[in-house]
C-alpha cells in the first residue's frame, strides 16, 4: 500500500472512486436494507443477473456493500444477501 499523504493512501483513494452507475446501485441496496442480487436485477429490469452479481462484488470488493453467504447458504442453494456498510 503506498502513502499519498498523511492520512491518504491508494486504497483510500480507490474506495472514494465510485461512477454514477455505482452510486444509484448503492441507494437502491440502501432503500431494500438486504437485498439478493437476483431480487434487485429484477427490481431494475436487468436482463444478465451475472454481470449485475459482478457489479455487486466489485462494491464488496470496495468496502461499500457487505455480503451475507456462508457454506450452509450454499448447502442450501440461498442467493447472497447484500447490504450497505
């Protein structure tokens, strides 16, 4: 991690970098509190739920959204739960 400044490094900066795109996904996580990636593509009338799960994980990725998904969820065939933190 490289040092930009006394408090700012890179991974800062890269978290503060968000499109337009990105910031009307996080309001509408925001409005359903937790939300699946398949309810809320859906929701916005998308067709590919895959890019859109993309999406979503380069925001968790990012440090915005939090993902809910445990090896039981997946025993059990649950989608993720995102929410914003």
């Amino acid at each position: 991690m490289r040092v930009l400044g006394k408090s700012m490094t890179k991974q800062s900066i890269d978290r503060l970098a968000v499109s337009p795109e990105q910031q009307a996904l996080l309001r509408e996580v925001c409005r359903f509190r937790f939300v699946t990636a398949e309810l809320l593509a859906a929701h916005l009338h998308l067709a590919s739920v895959s890019t859109f799960r993309r999406r979503l994980l380069r925001l968790v990725d990012s440090g915005y959204l939090g993902r809910h998904y445990n090896s039981t969820n997946r025993l059990q065939r649950l989608a993720a739960a995102y929410y914003v933190t």
